[in-house]
C-alpha cells in the first residue's frame, strides 16, 4: 500500500488536479477522510491510500481495493451516504460550463443534476443503458421520463468552484417517483441551490405512459428514505404551483428552432435540459442583461423528437406577494437578491410545435436583479 498525506489548505488545489478513487461497491467505509489519486490507476494497481486532515475532500470514505468496480466507479468523485439512501457525488466546474458571468449556467447545473441522479442508480446496481431502470422495467421496455422539473438557485458556482450535490429518490405512489436534490458549496459548505423533480414511466416501444407495479415499486423503494424527505421546506414550496397555458398573444417569441442531433438523448427523445435552453431563447435581452434566473419550473407535456420544429413563447407573469430569498452576496458575478419586488420579474412559458400548435412543455421562471460589480 502507498500511503500519501496533505493537509487541508491544500483540499480544493487536491480535488481539482487529483481524483477520487471509489464507488459504494469498492470502498471501505471509514470516519477518516479521502482517498484520492494522482496517477492514473488500472485494474492491477496497488491499493493507494491518501489521509487528509480534517476537512479534506471527499468525506466518507478513503480506501479502495483495487480490481473492484469499473474504471468510472473509481474515478468518480461520489457514493453512497451511510445509511445507503442517499447519494453525494463532487463536481468542479469547468470552462466550457460557465456563461458571460464566468458562473455555471442553469443548463449546467441541470445536466449536473441529471448526471448526478443517473450515477445514484448505477451505484446501487440499476441499469447503465437507460436513466435509472430497474431488472423489471428492462424485461418490460419501461424507462423513466421527466413529467416536472423544478431549480432554485440561490448563488452559481463559478468556474473552478466545487460543487456537492446530494440526491435521494422516494415514491409518488402509481404515478411514478420524486427525486429531490441539494446543492452546496463544497468550500464553504452553503447550500447554493435546491431541486425536486416528478418522473413517469413510458413503455419504450408504444411511447405511452405507464402506471408503476408493485414489483418495480419493491425494486427501488428499498433504496428511498423510510420517511418522506423534501430538499424544498413545505413552507416555502412553490415548486409544484399550476403553470397556466400560455395564450396567443404573446409578448416575446422565438420560432422554428430545431433538434440537433446532439439534443437527443439514449431514450431517442430530446433531452430534457435542452427544453431549459429552448425557454430562454424568447426571454427579452434587457432581462438577460440586467437580471439572473432565480428559479425554472418546466412541466413536460408531450415528447419531443428530432424532425419537430419548436416555438418559444414568452409573456411576463403578474407577480403577487413575491417573496425574495435572504440575501447571499454573490462571487464573479453572480447576483445578490434584491431586497424589493421591483427588482424581481417572473414569466410564463410555453413550447409547443410549430404548425401544429401542441404543447410540449410549460413553464415559469423567476429572476432577481444582478448584483452591482
């Protein structure tokens, strides 16, 4: 065995050159902190051990066996939490994911999400060929789509930040599962952002909607918290607020945008993050400029396939006894909430095909002024 130390000054310099090696099929669970590598690892290498001080990255586990899990279980920064129903996995934010600002943009922190829930089922044996798919909705052509996707962000991460996002999945009972999320500041350990999200089942060949069994329901729920649990306090729950339908006429649109190829996803349908990038296309520019999305809600109606033509509209939604989140000053460009409710805009959405007129997805976002640079 080899045995390297650091101390915790040095944790995020360590995490964004070095990776962690470990999955919750390879690690030893240990209170010590961090196993991380700086050389590249194969099936034959030693076990290598890293001991950092407290505060060190990654914070469960240290020790990896070597020959067990894939190449991706080892390098990947998560795993499971102690009691098993839950899952937290580090992300470094890079340079090709940051916008204007230099901060991650909102279709960033959804296809972290997304990557982050994915990887939650693959680490407790679920399928690597579809998102989240259990040994009986395989056998049965049965896959996961997202019917409700909701984000709050209350700071972005910046280029270079670390991210933590944990996540845990629980039942809707017959008409599909709740995944919730928190996201934090690996640094600083402050929640930057919160998300809760519904998901059906579609039959993979007939494309049509599908009522969760009892034996797909016994396959996950062994995995999901004994006892409700909401990343979003009741309280403060918007996140499940009708959208109303979009009506003709609208203020702003954006019309006839396509489906790339790369827009499709491995359930052969567009993506549900790029529906995200879709509704801020007909966003007004004055509001891009001047304000940052503060929350997004999509309700996904109708799926969307890559010979369809899309239109974008948008109209500013009345806003009645809005409340803004506590104030949390903001890095690199990143917006401070303002203090009042002339300095918060809220908007509908719709995205429906074109000609046709049906309705893919509805929407609503909330943005709060950028804070003065």
């Amino acid at each position: 065995m080899l045995k390297v130390s650091c101390n915790g000054s040095n944790q995020i310099q360590a995490l964004a050159q070095c990776r962690l090696l470990g999955s919750p099929r390879s690690f030893l669970f240990r209170r010590r902190r961090t196993a991380v590598c700086c050389s590249p690892v194969t099936p034959t290498s030693p076990v290598l051990e890293v001991v950092c001080d407290r505060g060190g990255v990654g914070s469960e586990l240290n020790r990896v066996e070597s020959g067990l899990g894939t190449l991706a279980d080892r390098l990947r920064l998560g795993s499971l939490t102690e009691d098993g129903l839950s899952y937290k996995e580090k992300f470094i934010v890079r340079s090709y994911e940051v916008g204007i600002n230099k901060t991650a943009t909102v279709e960033t922190i959804a296809n972290l999400l997304q990557e982050v829930g994915c990887n939650h089922a693959q680490s407790v044996g679920f399928s690597t060929d579809g998102f989240a798919t259990t040994p009986t909705m395989r056998k049965l052509r049965l896959i996961w789509v997202t019917a409700r996707m909701h984000i709050e962000i209350y700071k972005y991460p910046a280029w270079s930040d670390v991210v933590e996002i944990e996540t845990w999945c629980q039942g809707e009972g017959r008409v599909g599962t709740r995944r919730d999320f928190i996201l934090k500041d690996y640094a600083t350990n402050q929640v930057i952002g919160r998300a809760t999200s519904k998901w059906v089942m579609m039959n993979q060949d007939t494309r049509r909607l599908q009522k969760v069994s009892d034996d797909v329901r016994e396959e996950y729920l062994v995995y999901c918290p004994r006892e409700p649990r909401l990343a979003i306090p009741e309280e403060n729950n918007n996140s499940f607020k009708k959208i109303p339908k979009l009506e003709d006429p609208v203020q702003y649109s954006r019309v006839g945008l396509v489906p790339r190829r790369a827009d499709l996803d491995m359930n052969q349908h567009v993506n549900n993050v790029t529906y995200i990038g879709w509704v801020l296309e007909s966003m007004p520019q004055e509001i891009i400029d001047t304000h940052e999305l503060q929350s997004i809600t999509l309700d996904y109606r109708r799926e969307c396939q890559q010979d369809d033509i899309v239109d974008s509209l948008t109209s500013v939604e009345p806003i009645e006894g809005a409340e803004v989140i506590p104030e949390l000053k903001g890095t690199n460009g990143s917006a401070i909430p303002a203090e009042g409710k002339q300095d918060f805009q809220q908007f509908l959405h719709l995205l429906r095909l074109s000609g046709e007129g049906l309705e893919i997805n509805r929407g609503r976002t909330e943005w709060r002024k950028k804070a003065a640079r």
